[in-house]
C-alpha cells in the first residue's frame, strides 16, 4: 500500500503553517523552501487544502496563508482524503472493471472483501489522529489502538 506523494506533501505544508505561533500567515515561496517543493507545486496544494476548508488564504503585501480552524479540529484522515482520495470507496469497482462496463466478480467478490476491511482498519487510525497530535516531537498518539492479531476475514454480499 502506498500514500501517494500529493498526501506526504500536501500533509507536510499543512503542518508548516499548523506550527506558526499566533495569527502569523506563511506564503508559499516560504513554504517551498521548507519543504523543498517548487512554487507551483505548492500552490497546488494550498488550492486543494483551501477548498478542503483545511487553510485559509489572505491577499497582499502580508498575506499568506492560515489555518482555517485549529488544529485539534483537523482530522487527519479528512486532510488524506481531500489531497488524494480513500484507499477503497464506492467506486472503486466501477474503476477496475477491466474491459467490461461491469466487473466480472460483482456478485461475491473476495478481493472486495480486503479492501473494505482495510480501509475501514485505515480508517480507525486516521481518524483518530488530529493535526494537533502530529505536531508534538515524536507525534504520540495514544488515543488509536492497533490490533494485536488479524482479524478473520468475512464475506461480504452485495
């Protein structure tokens, strides 16, 4: 499983601007250098984080950007899924038809199964966790419990 590099960074410049002290805003050439990230990029991923209502931009001379609300109110898996998506959604099925409109293992799809019960095993992590838990040093999260065995898998019917 991968995170795709539009998660990892978009996520990064959230926590850039998370960190400014007070009502202090961060430009995106700011960001950039940061991070490491040309200015385009980054203006693609201050667009996305906008219109997820994760920051909020001013125009001008000492303009910037700002988080829309604080921190503890940022849910990370909100933050993951606005920058790329869910790992497993309803559509998912529809996308990976192969050369039919309809997927050929509609009906009792195993493989279905698995990504359902890990995006839900997903789910209960980032969901957990706030941008304000992962701006601590080592990010301590001990609000998530990770599962100490696999759970059996169960068939799924449509």
């Amino acid at each position: 499983m991968k995170f795709s590099a539009q998660e990892e960074y978009g996520l990064r410049c959230l926590l850039q601007i998370a960190r400014l002290p007070g009502d202090q805003s961060m430009t995106i050439p700011e960001i950039g250098k940061l991070e490491g990230l040309t200015q385009p990029h980054v203006a693609k991923l201050m667009m996305i984080l906008r219109k997820g209502g994760f920051i909020k931009s001013t125009r001008g001379q000492s303009g910037g950007y700002t988080l829309a609300k604080p921190a503890d109110q940022i849910v990370l898996g909100d933050v993951l899924n606005a920058l790329g998506g869910r790992l497993y959604d309803e559509e998912f099925c529809g996308k990976h038809s192969g050369h039919n409109k309809i997927c050929t293992h509609a009906i009792d799809c195993s493989v279905r199964s698995v990504w359902q019960i890990v995006q839900t095993a997903v789910d209960e992590v980032i969901y957990k966790i706030s941008l304000a838990d992962l701006m601590t040093e080592a990010a301590p999260v001990s609000n998530v419990r990770l599962y100490a065995e696999p759970r059996r898998l169960q068939p799924i019917r449509s």
